[in-house]
C-alpha cells in the first residue's frame, strides 16, 4: 500500500492493489470524491469528477502523478455537477453513465451553479457522456473487472450508478452513500434508498467509498440504512399529526446519526418521504428549487459551499 498523499484539501490514498480513493475536505456541499483504477498496460478508470475548474484541475494532476496516461474511460456516478462538471478537462476518455445521467445532465445544464454564485467556478463546459447503460454493464480496464450497476428506480436520483469491483472487493457509491453527512433524497427515494442499501450490502464490499466524507466499509450502508428509516418512521408519524416538513424538522433532533454535516438536508427529505407517503412514485419531481429556499430557511442562511 502507498502512503496517504494529499493535494490542497483532497486527500488520495491506496484503498486495494492500484485502487485509489480522492477525497476532498469533510465532504460537506459540493466536496464530493472520486476514485481511479488502474490496470495493466497503464489503462485507467476515473470515477467521477468534481465541482470546479480549479479543482478539475488539481484531480487531474493528482491521476497524472499516479498513471502514466490519461484515464482512457470515465464513470459519472449520476448527473450533479459536483460529479460531473470536470468531465471536459478529461477529453481523452469515454464517458460511461446511465441513460438518464446524460439526460438529465443535459437538461439541467450548469444550474447547480446559481446556487452559490459566490463560488469561484470558473470556465466549466458541460460535457455529456459518450456511452450510456440502462441496467447494467461491465468494464475491463487493463485487466479489472469493474461492474457498473444501477441502483434504481430511484435512491438519490433516478439515476445512481455503484461501481463495483469484485476481486479488490471495493464499491464506490456515487451519492447513495454519504460518510459524516446527511444523506439526500429530494430527486430520489427513500424507499428507494433503502432498496439500495440492501443491494449494496449483498455485494459484500470490504471497502466502500461513498459519494462525500471519509472511506469506510459496509458500515457505512448500515448507517445510511438506519438514517432512511428515521426519516422513513418520523414522517408517518408528523404526517399522521398533519405537521409540515419544516415543522417536523424543528422537533425531530438529529435522529441517529447526530453530528451530521449538512443536516439540513432533512427538510427536503422529509419532503420526499412524504410526497411517497401520498402516492408519489421513487423520482417523481419535486420543486427542486422551493425546495432548496425552504431548507435554506430553516437552515437560517444558504448552506455553506466550500467548492
């Protein structure tokens, strides 16, 4: 294994033989990771890209110091921005995704960065993916078996993507997992998330590197799992007590996982629980964007990016 080395706020390091996980800060808004296997005759895959130009940038030093060539193909995990707008400053790779990644990239364009227009995003360019998938595919890069599975209908969105990687025993979640933050499920499901986990859980990972927040192992399935359930518990009760979102939000507490960043996510979690509490099939669309101005509300200001 090779030592921890780190790159401004990213950290890299040697989760499996050529397996590498690239984690940047707490993983709070917009810090998501990515990951990058290598193989033989110096093949690659990158997991994913991150939020900023500059910080598209720094990922794509950090792959160049570890292989010799560019990544030859590239997973987006699902269609956020912070997952996919460095997706341009890799032009030497094919972009895999699921069928409704690229459509929902394409039409929600650059929108994630009006959320925070004080972040310095610089000069990004929405770049699609070149190969779609609808259940499943299997990649070999240079030797590796990576399975790209999706984990529908809906978890986080309607289209999450785990990469999974039999023999080194590692999954990378894309966003269905989140390590010290809460988990987010406002283009999602919980019903769906729950589904989720348990498939996840079955592969049999030793080594999971979710979408934000430090690496760990299937631990991490079993604490998203014990979150959806909260959310899952708490809104039949507050919607059989005809409470509102906000106002459940107000007395539930933390819930399990106290400490989270980004707890504020529960009021649109909430949200999305009860609109499947109503009828409303996994992904059905909300209003994303009254959505996020009443978090924000309830949060007391904009949530913090550090992007």
């Amino acid at each position: 294994m090779q030592d921890t080395v780190a790159a401004a706020d990213a950290t890299t390091t040697e989760i499996a033989d050529g397996v590498y996980a690239y984690v940047q800060g707490d993983g709070s808004w917009c810090l998501n990771n990515a990951g990058l296997v290598t193989g033989g005759n110096g093949q690659s895959l990158l997991v994913d890209t991150v939020a900023t130009e500059r910080r598209a940038r720094a990922l794509r030093a950090e792959v160049l110091r570890l292989v010799p060539h560019p990544p030859r193909a590239l997973v987006n995990t699902h269609f956020h921005g912070d997952h996919t707008f460095g997706n341009h400053l890799f032009p030497e790779a094919v972009i895999i995704a699921h069928e409704q990644t690229r459509t929902m990239m394409d039409l929600a364009g650059l929108h994630l960065t009006g959320l925070w227009p004080d972040v310095c995003w610089g000069d990004l360019e929405l770049t699609l993916p070149d190969v779609t998938y609808r259940d499943a595919l299997t990649l070999h890069t240079g030797g590796v078996r990576a399975e790209l599975l999706h984990l529908g209908p809906a978890a986080h969105t309607t289209n999450d993507t785990a990469v999974w990687l039999p023999e080194q025993r590692v999954l990378f979640t894309g966003d269905v997992v989140m390590s010290g933050a809460a988990p987010f499920c406002l283009m999602g499901s919980v019903s769906g998330s729950l589904a989720a986990m348990e498939r996840l859980r079955a592969l049999g990972a030793e080594t999971v590197v979710p979408g934000h927040g430090p690496v760990g192992g299937p631990e991490l399935i079993d604490a998203n799992e014990a979150y959806f359930r909260w959310i899952a518990g708490l809104a039949e009760r507050g919607a059989a007590a005809g409470l509102t979102p906000p106002e459940l939000a107000a007395e539930a507490g933390e819930g399990p996982l106290e400490g989270l960043l980004d707890a504020e996510r529960l009021v649109p979690n909430l949200h999305r629980a009860y609109a499947e509490l109503a009828g409303a099939a996994p992904g059905e669309p909300l209003d994303v964007g009254a959505l996020f101005r009443e978090m924000a509300e309830f949060n007391g200001g904009l949530p913090a990016c550090h992007a």
